[in-house]
C-alpha cells in the first residue's frame, strides 16, 4: 500500500506544471519522509543533473510562417513600374543610386524585361535582364548586387530550401516587417542565404506585396553590400 501511494504520489508530481528544479524539490521532499534510503540515492543522482528550462511558447499572432499573399504579388512583373535604391558597399565611400525600369511584359511567356541603371560619378553603367515566372520559381537573368537567381521557389512556401551553387537559401519568412527610406511594409517575403554553405557569409533580402525588391543586404568575407527602396513609382 505505502509503495502504490508513493508511485501515485511521484506521478502527480510530474505530470504537474511545475518547473524542473520545483519538481526535484517537491519529490524530494516526498521521499525524505517516505523511503530515507531511496531518497539519498535521489539526491545523489539529482547532484548531477544540468539546469534547464523550458522557453515559453512563440504566439501565432506574431507568427510570420503565414501569409494570404498571393506568390505572383511579392513580385509583380505586370506593372510597369519604375524603383530606386540606395546602394551602399564596402567597396565605395558614397552611396550610389540604382533604377530599375519594367520595360515590358509577356503574359504569354510570364515573362518581364528590366533595364537597370546603376549611377556612378562619371559613367552610368547601363544593362537589361529579364525575370520569369515558371512552374518552379521566379527566376531573374541578372540583379541589382547578387546577379542571376531564382528570387523565390514555386509553390511558395515557409521553409523552403534550394541550392545555387555552393550558396543555400531558404524561405524565412511569408509575413516579415521591413522599413526602408520609401516607408515600412509589412506581409513581408524573406529570403536568406548561407553563401557557400555560409563559409563565405551570409545574406537576406525582403520582397513587399504588390511592390517587390525592397530590401536586400550582403555580408560576405571580401564584401558588405546593401540595397534599400527608396522611391517606388507606376509608369
């Protein structure tokens, strides 16, 4: 009878929502004035035990997992729109201007053409590329600082992985908040990278709904190179 009463007397004690160090405390306490020689042995074998604890749950309502966010929205090829960056880098002293022009749009091939202007002092350097919307991502021929590659994968979903190259990048988050000089946007896409595995760095970007590329930040060994919206503007 003694035995049964101290078995359920240890089961409620850890089936309580006690913490781990209040629970070793309570069923301690218990055996010390049930079973002296059982409850030595407890203490020494508690002597070793490391000290935890439990985090507390993450909120939904803070979640960034989800988003009603149509995939095509995070970067909408149709609209013909005109964006301007602040660029900055390790590799200059100023901050440079970087314009990107939709020029056209296919709806048969899904299909939009860029022209890219980045300002220098003396000679703007001038160039075109195009992004694609197929049935396994949207993929750019070339960007403002990382060049080509698939902006995000199809279907679009939290915690996709895809390797390009020795680089790793994976989709963090569906509803991530950003603030650039062009205002703060929210139901965010976020995108991050271990380059080379992230021997080599890392990097992240953020496309806004209904807008695009608004943020886009690269921290390697030779290079620190970021990009901010400043101006967004429909032709």
């Amino acid at each position: 009878m003694k035995k049964l009463v101290r078995s359920f007397m240890y089961i409620s004690l850890i089936s309580a929502p006690l913490g781990a160090a209040a629970q070793y405390g309570a069923l301690n306490n218990v055996l010390s004035a049930t079973d002296h020689t059982l409850s030595q042995a407890f203490r020494e074998a508690g002597a070793g035990m490391p000290v935890f604890s439990v985090p507390a749950p993450v909120s939904i309502s803070t979640d960034e997992r989800y988003s009603d966010t149509p995939a095509e929205q995070y970067l909408p090829l149709s609209k013909r729109a005109v964006l301007e960056y602040e660029y900055t880098s390790s590799e200059f002293t100023a901050p440079k201007t970087i314009r990107l022009e939709y020029l056209s749009y296919s709806d048969k091939d899904k299909t939009a053409m860029i022209n890219m202007i980045i300002f220098n002092k003396t000679r703007p350097k001038v160039s075109n590329f195009v992004v694609i919307a197929g049935e396994n991502g949207v993929r750019s021929s070339d960007s403002p600082v990382y060049g080509a590659r698939l902006e995000f994968p199809l279907p679009l979903t939290y915690n996709s992985v895809w390797n390009e190259g020795p680089d790793r990048s994976r989709v963090a988050a569906l509803n991530a908040k950003v603030t650039v000089p062009a205002g703060a946007y929210t139901g965010c896409l976020k995108i991050t990278t271990r380059l080379s595995g992230g021997d080599a760095g890392s990097a992240e970007r953020y496309y806004a709904p209904g807008v695009g590329l608004v943020y886009e930040q690269i921290n390697s060994e030779d290079r620190q190179e970021t990009v901010k919206l400043v101006s967004y503007q429909l032709k």
